[in-house]
C-alpha cells in the first residue's frame, strides 16, 4: 500500500492551474482512500463542461446535452429561440458567485419547469442525435478514456451524475464506448411515447443545486455503492460539490472542480467548495494519477 508524505509526491498536483486550499486536509484523503483500496471506492461525476471540455483548443465551447438536443435539425427553431430566451436568463443565475444557493435553487426551479414545458409534444430526434452523439467523442477531456478503463479493469463504480438531458449524456457517452456495464447514468430522461412523441420528463427534476446521492435511494446505482465508502467526485459547478451528499455512509470524499469560466470571481468560492480545483484544464490527469497510486 502507498503511503504519501506530501501532496507534491503527485507531480499532476504541482501544476501551476492547480489550486488546494488544504494541502493537508487532501493528502489525509488521499491517503485514507490508498489504504482503503478498489473495493471502498466509487467514482462521481457531473456531465456537461466535466466529462466533457468547457471549451474546445479552438475556443469553442462544447455542447451541454440541451446543446445537443437543440443541434438536432428537426428541433423546431421556436424551441431553440425560447431555450436560448430561457438560457440567457438563468445560465448567468446559474453561475452567479454572490446568490445564495437557497436564491439560485429558486430561479433554477423556475428554469426547469419553463424549459421542460418546451419540450411537451415535440418528436424525440433519435436518429440525428446519433451522429451529434459521433461528433461529442472528440469532446471528452483528455483522460476520460484512461478513467473508464482504470475503473473497469478494478470494479470501481462510476457514477454520471447531470442535470442535463439524460438521453444526449447516454448518447454521448456510448458514442465514446465508455457507457460499460460499471458505469450508470443519473439524469432527466425523458417519457417518450411510441411514436417518438416527448410526453414530459421521468420522475423528479434534477437542477444544478439538487444533485445529491439523495436522488439515487433505490436505484440500481445506490446496490453497487452501498458499501463503498470513499468517493472521488468531479464537477464544474459549485452545485456539483454536493452531489455525494445524502450517502449516509461515505466516509472520505475527495472533491475536484474545474473552473473554466470567471475564474477570477468564482476562485475563492471553488476553494471553499472543493478540496482541488483546476482551472482551464481541459484533462482528468490529476483524477487518473491518484487513482494510479493504488496499487
Ligand atoms: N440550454 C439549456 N441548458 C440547460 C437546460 N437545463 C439545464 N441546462 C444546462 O445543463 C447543465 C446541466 O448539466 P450537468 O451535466 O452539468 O449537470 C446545467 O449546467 C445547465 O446550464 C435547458 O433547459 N436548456
Ligand atoms: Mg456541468
């Protein structure tokens, strides 16, 4: 079993864009979750702008799952323009660093059930999302096929946590071959009727500020991860620090968020929220190379 002195015996740890509040309070994560191994871990992870890049090396910035829907040809332009109209309104609500969570729950309430009502009545595009599904490979951080592979060969659970559409993450993530059998999806799926017809969204919604493991109580999901008591979560909105809260038994989490936009406003606040936060890093490197220390 490894047994680390200091965080900087991790060389991914030592890069300039990478920010740790509590280097001690990490490195007694790390390893506790060394010394636990495989068998006690499971792996958390938001979707859009975390498995997938905030931005391409051209600038671009890469599709969230809505963004995919709204890509589909078919999707009338009346849906885009008030999703767009939506958008501009509660995106900045979203990210906003002076609101309370408490506030941006409300608005963000209010951004779910307008953008879900949209969506009643319209054809689900299946076969166009197949081919946006192609292009969104290239989309993945750098790493996250390492990842899949790291926690397949050692049965570690891997959970895809968004509040995005469920069918575009689903889509996107068999695009890549990474939606094996220990990875499971927790999202807004949509009730579909047999004529494709969009009849509403399953089950409760699930917003940025409600992602909590909560959520998963009598899933598939909570079987596999019942007794494993430490968690490596990743997200890219301070929403996602809490999406391994409501687990009534984890132990150690460590919490990695990437901070790709207002970095300066929203530094401190990540901090604060998440034990190591990477800004503009467009890999998982530094989730792979603890995950290598376990022997
Ligand atoms: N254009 C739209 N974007 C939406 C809508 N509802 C949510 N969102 C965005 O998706 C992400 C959530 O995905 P996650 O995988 O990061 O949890 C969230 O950050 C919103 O910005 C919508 O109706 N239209
Ligand atoms: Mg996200």
């Amino acid at each position: 079993m490894k047994f680390l002195t200091t965080v900087n015996d991790i060389p991914e740890l030592t890069q300039p864009n990478v920010h740790i509040k509590d280097k001690d309070g990490l490195l007694e994560k790390i390893n506790s979750i060394l010394k636990d191994g495989h068998s006690k871990l499971q792996i958390v992870t938001d979707f859009d702008h975390t498995l997938t890049r905030h931005q391409m090396d051209s600038g671009k910035i890469v599709l969230t799952s809505f963004g995919m829907f709204k890509d589909c040809p078919s999707v009338p332009q009346i849906y885009k323009d008030e999703d767009n109209r939506l958008s501009d309104i509660y995106k900045p609500i979203e990210v906003d660093h002076i609101m309370t969570v408490e506030e941006k729950t409300k608005h963000m309430i209010d951004w779910y059930i307008a953008a879900h009502k949209l969506l009643l009545g319209m054809k689900f595009p299946k076969q166009e999302l197949n081919e946006i599904s192609r292009n969104m490979v290239q989309c993945f951080r750098t790493g996250v096929k390492d990842l899949i592979s790291y926690t397949e060969a050692h049965f570690i659970p891997v959970l895809v946590f968004s509040a995005g559409l469920g069918e575009c993450v689903v889509a996107a993530m068999e695009a890549a071959n990474f939606l094996l059998p220990h990875v499971k999806v927790i999202s807004n799926f949509l009730d579909i009727d047999e004529n494709d017809t969009i009849l509403g969204i399953k089950g409760e919604v699930i917003h940025t500020y409600n992602k909590n493991e909560a959520a998963i109580k009598n899933t598939e999901y909570y079987e596999m991860v019942k007794e494993r008591n430490n968690v490596i979560l990743m997200g890219d909105n301070i929403g996602d620090a809490g999406m391994a809260e409501g687990m009534d038994h984890c132990d150690v989490i460590i919490k990695v968020g990437f901070l790709g936009r207002n970095v300066e406003g929203n530094l401190q606040n990540y901090l604060n929220k998440f034990d190591i936060v990477l800004v503009n890093d467009h890999t998982v490197n530094v989730v792979n190379a603890i995950l290598k220390l376990m022997l």
